[in-house]
C-alpha cells in the first residue's frame, strides 16, 4: 500500500521484486513481464532471462529449466522437454543431447 502523507524521497517505497515502478508518481507497481525479471526498485524490464532458464509473469528472478527441459534462447517464460531420442542431464540447459547408438 502506498504512503500518504510522505515529507522526503525518503520516504518513497521502493518497487517490490516481481513488479515494475516505470511512471515516477506510481501507485500500483505492475507485475514484471513474462520472460524478465525484476529486482527490488526495477524501473523498467531490462533483466531478461538467459538461455538455460525461464521467468514465469511476476519473475523476481531467473529459474532454471529443471533436469530434462531446456531453453535455447532468452527471454522464455517456460522450458522445453527434451524429444524422444535425447535427454538432459543437467539443470539450466540450453541443448538436447542425443542418445548414443545403441539406445533410445
């Protein structure tokens, strides 16, 4: 809720995580876009996520993609499950790995 009343800057709140203050003089934070994420006090999206991770609406900061999803590219808001034929073995991927011949 905001202030009323205040005397200074200082007594201004700062944008709380997951939300974005861009208008000087904002009452209502609005929610952080989907596919960045937004610190305390973020005036603007400039946080967006790396490949490897995903930033659901409301990001205060990066996931990453859990073991057998990934994303290639930045900005996405959820990961891809690894295809037939390939796995991830690791979290915060950016890549399939093909099953080696022999298995599938």
């Amino acid at each position: 809720m905001p202030r009323v009343g205040a005397v200074a800057s200082t007594d201004c709140l700062k944008c709380k995580p997951g939300f974005e203050c861009r208008v000087a003089g904002t009452v209502t934070p609005t929610s952080c876009t989907a596919g960045f994420y937004c610190l305390e006090g973020t005036d603007t999206t400039v946080n967006q996520c790396t490949a490897g991770k995903y930033c659901p609406t409301n990001a205060e900061m990066e996931f990453p993609c859990a073991y057998g999803s990934y994303t290639a590219a930045v900005g996405q808001t959820v990961c891809i499950t690894a295809q037939a034929g390939k796995y991830i073995d690791t979290s915060g991927a950016i890549a399939e790995i093909t099953c080696p011949v022999g298995f599938y």
